[in-house]
C-alpha cells in the first residue's frame, strides 16, 4: 500500500502499536537495559550471547526505530539511544502492564463485550507481570514519595495490601532491621514470585506472604501488632461503593492496633476523551471499564473516607497520572 495524505494518521496508529508491542518485548528481554547501561546494543553479540533469534530481535529494535527510540548506529548490527529512549526507557513498565498484564483482554475486546462471553474467569490477566510491571514503575514514581510520608510517623509491623513482587516490603525490611511485615495478595502467581523475592533476600523470618482477599479479611493472631497498613493501586478494586464502605470500616476490626493506613490509588481522570491524554491513563481506565471495575473520583474517595470511620490527614501527589497517597487515620 502506498503512502498518501489520506492514510498518515492510519499508519501512525497502526505502527505504534506494533511499537507498542515492541517496546514491551525489549523490557522483557533486556533490550532496552542493555542500551541504557552502554549507549549501544550490538544485536549480533546480545543474542550470541543471549540464545536469542536474531531476525526477531532485529525485527523489534527496528520497529522502535521507526518511532525514534532507536536509531542506527555505525554498522548493520549497531543500534543506540534515539530522541525518545529515555522517556519510554522511564515508563517501560506501563506497556508491559498492558500487553502482557492485560493482553488477553485486548486481544478478545470485542468477545469480551458481548454479555454472553462475561461468565465466570472470563478476565485473564497475568499477575506476574502486572506485578513486575507495577514494581518497575512504583519504584521510580511512588516509592521516594511513600517513604517520605511513612517515616513521618514510627512503625513497626506493617502490612502491604496487593502486595505484588513484595519489593516494597522487601525494601523496608532490608533497610530497617526493626521491621517485620506481611504481604496480601489474591493473585497465585504475584504471591509465588513474592514468596521467591524474599526467599532470595533472606527475609522469610521477618516477611510472611498470604494469598488472600482483601474485601473478605478476617482477624488472626498475626495481625495484632500490625501498626501500619498500606496498598498500592489496588483501592479501585474495593468498589463499589457499598463494598468499599464496608471493607475499610472491617480493615480496622482485622487489624485492632492499627494507626495509620497509607493508600496509594489511582483516581478517575474525568478528561476522557481527550486528544491530551497521559501515558498510562488511557490504558487503566479502558481496562477497568472492560473488567466492570468501577474507578472512583478524588471527591468519591474523600466522601467515603468520611463516612468509614477515617480521617484523611493528607494527600501526596506521586508521578504516576492522577494519583496519590491518602494519609489515613482512624477517626
């Protein structure tokens, strides 16, 4: 097909999912580390030295080529940083989130929206990656946030609700002796790769991971000491309305001497549609709209903490778009 005016826009959409895809793959297969840690990737010794298939590792640096995340370098095996490498370099998790996380549910949008095909596990996503996907990009937009809140008041024992890789208790731990933690999660596989993290770390004596539903939690003996609670990018999961109401007065049963809960969520943007719209944005509120996963408001979120029983002491903005961490107290 030739190329004309009439088709521009067509072709810009259809080659940036391709890239989009593309991008993915390099996170994956450590394409794109390998370009930022030495300013060039030779495809010929990478996948020498990866067992990896040359024609398609060719094929996925060539697609970021033509959206300028790549160029060529000296030779025909030679590729370096383009104009854009560093941005998607920063926020290469959110496109792993989407095609591997969610990429059955992309892939089958239009079965999807029939209500005949919405019976039970009709929603496959990968835990794993959204899990990995979630640490890559917590760790550079929400983490140097969330500590800074956190040590503004003392803790000890501490639970992360959707706990994910466990990096963030992980971390905790490791840089703070005196901590012990627990983490939750309902997904099998993000539970297993936590589990095998803080095996990794040596911090099995000190961090406990269960798979568990945060909407249906019941005491236990673990959680008496627990101080602090907090949850990131899960919020939106307790809804509806009704239901979150009730998850977060029983939270505070669960966990008797609890003091502080830091919840991190992303809020409904209420700019879609838009020509202006933020990486990422466009993506989380389709895939809950798809899933029948309601996305609350900022101004729904304070209403709620108000007739729960909380006290929304703050809010801290964090880098991912329309986010923040709500600085929750019992009231």
């Amino acid at each position: 097909m030739h190329t004309n005016q009439t088709n521009i826009f067509s072709n810009d959409i259809f080659n940036s999912a391709i890239a989009t895809y593309s991008i993915s793959a390099a996170y994956e297969l450590k394409i794109l580390d390998e370009i930022q840690h030495i300013g060039f990737i030779n495809i010929k010794n990478f996948c020498d030295d990866k067992d990896l298939h040359v024609s398609s590792v060719k094929a996925i640096i060539s697609a970021l080529c033509c959206v300028d995340i790549c160029t060529p370098g000296n030779d025909k095996d030679t590729f370096k940083k383009g104009s854009l490498f560093t941005e998607i370099y920063q926020n290469k998790g959110f496109f792993l989130w989407l095609t591997r996380g969610y990429g059955y549910l992309m892939q089958n949008l239009a079965s999807i929206s029939i209500n005949s095909n919405r019976v039970s596990d009709f929603i496959k996503r990968d835990g794993k990656s959204i899990a990995i996907a979630s640490r890559e990009q917590g760790s550079v937009m929400v983490d140097p946030y969330f500590e800074k809140v956190l040590l503004e008041l003392p803790f000890n024992t501490v639970v992360d609700l959707g706990c994910g890789s466990g990096e963030r208790l992980i971390k905790l731990a490791k840089k703070y002796p005196f901590v012990s933690g627990i983490g939750i999660d309902i997904n099998s596989k993000a539970v297993a790769l936590a589990s095998d993290c803080i095996d990794q770390e040596e911090l099995s004596a000190r961090i406990t991971v269960l798979q568990r539903d945060m909407r249906y939690l019941e005491a236990q003996n673990e959680f008496e000491d627990v101080d602090t609670l907090f949850s990131f990018f899960c919020g939106h999961d307790m809804w509806p309305r009704d239901k979150c109401l009730q998850l977060m007065q029983n939270l505070r049963k669960v966990f008797p001497n609890l003091k502080r809960f830091l919840l991190c969520d992303t809020y409904r943007s209420d700019i879609i549609p838009s020509d202006n719209i933020p990486v990422f944005t466009l993506g989380f509120e389709t895939v809950h709209a798809v899933v029948g996963q309601y996305v609350p408001s900022l101004s729904e979120w304070m209403d709620l903490f108000a007739e729960s029983g909380w006290k929304c002491v703050g809010q801290n903005e964090v880098e991912a778009p329309f986010s923040t961490i709500f600085d929750l107290r019992p009231n």
